[in-house]
C-alpha cells in the first residue's frame, strides 16, 4: 500500500496531522453513524473487522499497551505473528517518515504516557487509502486498524453549507493549524483555493467558501456563498 504521492518533502508531523484532520473527523463521524453500538469482532488471519452485519477490511497500523505505555508499530510487532498482507498501511507510514525525517514514524517502539494511537491514526487516514479508522481493546492492549468501506465513502460531505459547518465541528474538537487544515480540506473537496493574508478562498464550479482567521491563524469565520456571474 503506497502513501498517496502528494506530500512536500520534509514536513512534519503536526503538519501532517493539519493536512488530514478535517478530513478524518469527516470519516469517522460517517464510520461511527454506521457502527455505534454494534458488537465488533476481529479476525487477524482473514483481515477483517466485523461490527454487526458489516465487514470491514482492514490493516494494522499498532498497539498500545496501558500496562507498559509503550506504542509498538504493526512492522516492528514480530511476536503477534501478522500477515505482511496487512502491514501495508503501517509500512507506508514508516516509508512516509523516512521520506520527511520523522523520527516517530521510523522508531520501532515508543515509550509514552500518552496513547498516540488515535494521532497517528489521523495522519494515517488521510495519507494512506483507507475509508476510517477504529481502535480494538484486548485486555489492555489498543489494537488501531485502518479500515475500507463503501458504505463510509458513499457518506462523504459534498454539500458547501457541510462542508462549513463539518470543519467548524473540527475547529472544536481538536488542537491543530486552522488556516493549514482549511486549505488542504478544500483542495482534498477539489476546490481551487487561494491564500491572501488572513483569508482562504476556495472555488468549485458556481460555489464558493471563505474562511477568515486572526492574526494567529485561528479561525474567525468559515462561510459558503454562490459565484455572481454578470
């Protein structure tokens, strides 16, 4: 599995992170609409991940462990036997931090108080081609997979009104570079978008959407309106 060959080199991590954030967030609200509530299963041998009636495909991306604080990603976990099938996705994602030089993507095994599972899994979604992301907890153990579903993509925001409202959500949900975010969530919506100052305009076909920030670069104000033509 290749990382989608769209990235600067030598960008970091929380700019990747930026790159993707928005976009993630819009997948797994569409994820867990579909699975909220459902009994899972998980089938390391076949690769899949079964919430109710639906099957996901899946890859490894890493593990947790509460007990040790340590994350140990899926290519460097030689004892849970996992089939180079579903490595792909973890594999792409130590090629992507040889590429840029970061070094938490190319260390086999991090020792840390914090669970950076669901970070890494954001970064992960958006560069590498997969639908969602869950997280599995075996004892105490965090299994974080990336999954493929038609049913997710087919609930992507089209709409330029959603699109507003879904990165304003994002904006209130987590820490990153709004303006960042902003402008690569439009080019990923396949709008032509334009940096001025402390503006972002992006345009698609008669729409278009206007985001504006401080001199910090926190966002102020997104709207959506329809191009005038005379």
């Amino acid at each position: 599995m290749e990382p989608i060959q769209n990235q600067q080199p030598k960008v970091s991590l929380s700019q990747l992170h930026n790159q993707t954030v928005a976009l993630t967030f819009e997948r797994q609200d569409a994820f867990f609409d579909l699975v909220e509530e459902l009994a899972w299963s998980f089938d390391m041998l076949n690769g899949t991940v079964v919430y109710g009636d639906y099957v996901f495909r899946m890859q490894v991306l890493g593990t947790y462990s509460e007990t040790q604080k340590e994350w140990l990603w899926a290519w460097a976990n030689k004892e849970s036997d996992i089939p180079e099938e579903f490595l792909e996705a973890s594999l792409a994602m130590k090629l992507i931090g040889e590429r840029h030089g970061i070094e938490d993507l190319i260390t086999a095994k991090i020792e840390t108080e914090e669970d950076p599972g669901h970070y890494f899994s954001f970064v992960a979604n958006g560069l590498i081609k997969s639908s969602c992301y869950t997280s599995l907890a075996f004892n105490n153990i965090k299994i974080y997979v990336l999954l493929n579903s038609e049913l997710v993509d087919a609930k992507k925001i089209i709409e330029p009104a959603l699109i507003c409202s879904h990165f304003s959500k994002t904006v209130s949900r987590m820490n990153f570079g709004h303006k960042h975010g902003l402008f690569c969530y439009l080019n990923q919506k396949g709008y032509e978008v334009k940096l001025s100052g402390d503006t972002i305009l992006g345009k698609k076909g008669e729409n278009q959407i206007l985001g504006t920030f401080d001199a910090n670069g926190k966002l102020l104000k997104i709207t959506n309106s329809k191009i005038i033509v005379e």
